[in-house]
C-alpha cells in the first residue's frame, strides 16, 4: 500500500471539544474481567506510551506485541480479532477499548493482557471509559495524526454496505457518523444512530450502548464453546419481542448506538484520527474493516494531514 506512505505538512486546527495533540495516559490503570468467548479470567493493563508509539496489544503470556491497525484483523465473525507477526498470537474482541481510546483522543497507550480476549466488563465501552478517566490523560507535545478523506469510498451491496465520503466545511479532526440497522427482531427492528465524534458526545451518546444478540444465537454459540463469558450482566439478550434483560435498555435506540461505538473502534485501526463522513447500513465488523483496507490502499481517495507516516505490515 505505497499510499501509506504519502505524507503532506500539518494541518491540525482546533474546534469545540476536539483532540488535536496526541494523548496518553497520565499513568498505568488495571482491570480483571472475563472473555466474551473463552469465558476465562483476563488481567489487563494499561501504561502511558511515548509520541508516535501508537495503540499496542502485548500478550504477556506469549511475549507478542501485536499493533492496532486495520491491516492486523484476522476475524471478524463474531468479534474483531487481531494477530501479531506470529500468526498464533491473538487478540480478540478489541472493538470496545479501541472506541473508547478513540472516543477520547487517546493514541499512544500500551495495553498488556495475559490471554486472548480483552475483558467484555459490561458490554459496553463504559467502563473502559471510568478506567482511562481515573488514570487521566496527558496532551502531549505533537500534532495528532489525521487521515482526510479525499474521494469517497464505499464497499458492501445493497443489503448491507458502508462508505467514507469528504466532509467540507469543518476544521480537521471532524468524524460524522450515521449508522442504520435492520432487524427481523421485533424487539430491535428499524434503527439508526449518529453522532459527531468528541470525547463528550461519545461519553454522553455511545458509551453506555452494550453488546446483543438473538437468544437462539446464543444457545447456537455455547453449544460450540463460544460465548461462554456471555450473560444479561455484559449483554442484551432478545428474544423476538422479548428484551430478556431485567433492566431492559439503558437508552433509546441502544442497537443502533452500540453498531456505531463498534463502528468508532473498528474505524481507530486506522491508525490515525479520520477526518470524513462515515455512513452505514447493516454494517458490522467484516464492512468495517473492509472499507479500511479500500479507503488506505488508494492513494486518490486520502491524504496525511500530519507529518509522520504509518508503517503498515507489508
């Protein structure tokens, strides 16, 4: 992809509530949790990580540092699960930390797990957001990388598709997003969310949204071993018209909204922050990723806003 490596002056301006340094954290935060799948204990730890270091996943158990880009995905079927140069080294269901790193502005942070999952916590990227808010954040001394949206992009067909287009008119770094989903579900059906991404409209609209799934796919994926960290306490559970939940929703259109916080994470394997219009229909982790590796491998349709160029795995 010799696109990556076209790169132009900075470019970076401020605007409401938008993160045009790069960020880490203040200092190291731990949690212990449950895999989704594996449904075993996985400690994690997060550390502060010098300018350009980027997001990195370190499997401790393994000694495999595996890098958060778009072109490490491996699987996407029920999770986005990334691999290290040693194939065998892997790290799934990434979506939910990499959306709340995004959702802050924080691009620089070492994260060490000692198994194959990050923790599911609840379901959502709340949690994760109390975590990196304790350990605080540090604006460091270096502009923000940005990828600008040149010439839009789309992948997908009719039934499901996703797409990157310009966005005129606004100060970089700007990601408008627009999701609609569609189920046979009477309990979720015709949803769509949107959002303008910044810390405080991803805090306020995203953050709380949790995982789903249909009742009969989950009894489908424990009988297979999978899904066996699953329960109401990390997901919602439907049952055609029936939110299984004792609570119910947290809030209005959660579906939709937490289509787009996996949206906001599977976009952050970018590598850097994207400035453009992302807009979906019954888009999920496969056309995320996809529409990442069509928009980086034309160099017509993106430019480099900082001046720092990003290395991606040949």
């Amino acid at each position: 992809m010799d696109g990556m490596q076209h790169i132009v002056g900075r470019n970076v301006r401020s605007h409401s509530d938008a993160v045009v340094t790069q960020r880490t954290l203040k200092t190291s935060i731990a949690c212990v949790g449950v895999g989704l799948h594996s449904g075993k204990r996985v400690n994690m730890h997060l550390y502060p990580a010098p300018i350009d270091h980027g997001i990195v996943f370190r499997r401790t158990d393994l000694g495999s540092d595996i890098p958060a880009r778009f072109d490490r995905v491996v699987d996407t079927r029920l999770c986005t699960v990334l691999a290290g140069d040693d194939a065998t080294a892997r790290i799934g269901t990434v979506e939910h930390i990499l959306a709340a790193l995004a959702g802050l502005g924080i691009g620089n942070v070492l994260i060490e797990l000692d198994g194959p999952e990050v923790p599911i916590l609840d379901g959502s990227a709340r949690e994760f957001l109390f975590l990196l808010e304790c350990a605080g954040l540090v604006d460091q001394h270096e502009a923000r990388r940005v990828i600008e949206v040149r010439r839009t992009v789309r992948v997908g067909d009719v039934n499901a598709w996703a797409e990157l287009r310009p966005l005129a008119g606004a100060p970089a770094p700007t990601l408008h997003m627009d999701i609609a989903i569609d189920f046979t579900a009477a309990a979720i059906g015709r949803q769509s969310a949107s959002i303008s991404l910044t810390p405080t409209s991803f805090r306020q609209e995203l953050a709380g949204a949790r995982t789903f799934a249909m009742m009969a796919e989950v009894e489908q994926m424990q009988a297979a071993g999978l899904a066996l960290g699953g329960s109401l306490d990390n997901a919602i559970v439907v049952d055609n018209d029936h939110i299984l939940n004792p609570g119910g929703l947290r809030m209005e259109a959660e579906f939709a909204r937490h289509k787009l916080l996996d949206a906001v994470g599977d976009l952050a394997l970018a590598g850097a922050a994207l400035h453009g219009v992302f807009t979906a229909y019954r888009s999920g982790h496969a056309l995320n990723n996809q529409l990442l590796r069509a928009l980086l491998a034309d160099p017509t349709a993106w430019r480099l806003l900082d001046a720092a160029p990003i290395a991606v795995a040949a």
